[in-house]
C-alpha cells in the first residue's frame, strides 16, 4: 500500500522521511514515482508533475511504501498523512532556503488556508494531519508511525487552524 505524507514545504516532511527511512521503512519520493511512470517533464528548467497522469497510472506496491512530497496526496493511497506548521513558524524555516520572498508568502498562505488538507479530504477516507510546528523531527516520525499502527484518533483532521495567522501579516 502507498501511505502519503504530504504538507506543504517547510513542514517537516524531509526530515520526518530519513528517519523513518533510517527505522526500515520504505521511502520514495513524489518525483521518483512520477519519473517511474513517465509523468514527470522539464518546463522551462524546472520539473513538473503530472498530477493527473501520476494518478492514472500508478499501481499498488508489493510492500507498503511512504511516498513522501507536497503532491503526494495526488497518489493513490491508503493513508494521507499531512504535516501542518504555524505558517510563522514556517516563514522561519524557509527563510533558510534558497526562496523568494513571494514565494514564502505563497507557501504560508497555503498552509493557513488548509489547501492540501483539503484536497486530501477531498480524494481520500484516511486523511490525518500532525502539528509540526513545535516537534523535533524524531517526534514527527513517532507521530507518524502511530497513524500507519492504527493509533490515529488524536490526528483526526480539523483540529489546526492557521486561518487567524493571515490578519497578524496586515
């Protein structure tokens, strides 16, 4: 079974992956399946997925595999698990990237709107979120293996709200 963990950049997923991955678990990337299936292109430099195609064409792994991307929750999948971060606590984590202004704004604004939560509820039955913004990577992992073990009541979604966050940046 495919188990998404998704979230928009800046929320944990990376760092929650390599050390489930480091655990035994089976990790791939939204990029590696897309490339697999032959629903990833290069526009303009830059790599885009075929979310549509990426769908269609993806089959049910012979072992339970975490697919770990912010377009993970386009996979086919038995668990959604999405990461969710206070967008400020957010804007401190991206401002280490290498990106722009614009689009740490795009990105926090995102998150305070609940985008990829709610495009999850809208695909999938087993959608659940964690609170990121204060835990160490090890503790996303923990949280994260809870869910795939069945221990998933506290991570129902609904629970986060972000929405009050976008009046502080006015």
């Amino acid at each position: 079974m495919y188990i998404a963990l998704t979230g928009t950049p800046g929320t944990g997923k990376t760092s929650a992956a390599k050390i489930l991955a480091a655990r035994g678990h089976s990790i791939a990337t939204v990029e590696e399946i897309a490339a697999q299936h032959d629903a990833l292109e290069t526009v303009e430099g830059e790599k885009e997925i075929d979310t549509v195609k990426l769908s269609a064409a993806v089959f049910e792994p012979s072992e339970t595999v975490i697919v770990v991307g912010h377009l993970a929750h386009y996979i086919p999948n038995t668990v959604c698990i999405i990461l969710r971060c206070h967008p400020n606590k957010m804007k401190q984590r991206l401002s280490t990237r290498n990106y722009s202004k614009e689009k740490i704004l795009e990105n926090m604004e995102a998150e305070a709107i609940d985008i990829i939560l709610t495009e999850a509820l809208e695909a999938w039955d087993n959608v659940f979120e964690i609170d990121t913004s204060d835990l160490i990577p090890e503790l996303v992992a923990d949280a994260i293996e809870r869910i795939i073990n069945g221990n998933a009541d506290e991570y129902s979604p609904g629970k986060i709200d972000w929405s009050g966050a976008v009046m502080d940046w006015y």
